[in-house]
C-alpha cells in the first residue's frame, strides 16, 4: 500500500473519530487507541451512544479483540478504562424519560421503548420496578438487568 493511500485511510479515520471526547483525565490517554483501534469497524456514534459500567465495557471489548492478538492487554486496558470514564452508566426517570433513552440507557428495542411510554401516558407513572416489568410485551428481564440505571 502506498503512502497516499496510508494517508487516506488515517484521514477517514480521523474523521470517523471527531465525535470522541478527549481524555477523561491526564492519567488515561485512551482516546488514541479508541481512535485507531474501534473505530475501524465502529463509528463513533455507536460508540458514543452506549453507556455501560467497567465490567460491561471489560466484557465487550474482550469480545471485540479475542481474536487479535496485536493489541496487548495494558492498551485493553486503556481503551477500557476511556470507554468507562468517557460513556459511563446513565441513569433515567421511568416517569419523565422519552423513548430514546429508554432505548440508549435501557438497550431496548424502539418497539419496546414507545410502548413504555404509551404506557406510561395511558395508566400514570410507575411506582416500581414491578409495575415497569408489566407493560405488555416488554422484556422484564432486560428491565430487571437494568434496574441499577432507573430511578422513580
């Protein structure tokens, strides 16, 4: 591959990654290896657009480089330690969030997330996590998985 084509390709790059915040902190310069590393096959706005504690994001990012073996585990752990600090869990009101951040904060469908709030609408605010678990035809156990990110 030649040099303008190298060039080209760390442009693209570079652009796909404009979205990303910078470092969260001196002591954690993830944002570089986020940039080379995730968003070859991730565009920054599906990165932006999660929010998930340490574990979760330790767990996804095994999952995404199990298989390559050129990114030691110390920038692993970089990228995982940006990814946490950067987009960490969010937390919603059952009883005022739209339906986009039921589906971003919750990872529910937007089927799902619409019914809540029609829901919602139509019998008046939920007191519970049981009452939540009842809307027809949403999965209680996504909900039930989530219920550290809702508040009432």
């Amino acid at each position: 591959m030649g040099l303008r084509s190298l060039a080209l390709i760390g442009f693209a790059l570079g652009l796909r990654a404009q979205g990303l915040p910078e470092n969260p902190g001196p002591e954690n310069p993830g944002k570089a290896l986020v940039e080379a590393v995730c968003t070859v096959c991730h565009t920054t706005e599906r990165i932006v657009a999660k929010q998930m504690s340490k574990e979760d994001w330790q767990a996804k990012v095994l999952e995404m480089l199990q298989e390559d073996p050129d990114i030691t585990q110390p920038e692993r752990d970089r990228i995982v330690e940006y990814l946490a600090r950067s987009f960490p869990v969010r937390r919603i009101n059952v009883n005022k969030a739209a339906a986009k951040e039921f589906e971003t904060v919750l990872d529910l469908s937007t089927k799902d997330a619409e019914s809540i709030v029609r829901y919602r609408e139509a019998n008046g605010n939920f007191k519970s996590l049981e009452d939540l678990k009842k809307v027809p035809g949403v999965d209680a156990a996504k909900i039930e998985a989530r219920k550290d990110r809702l508040d009432f």
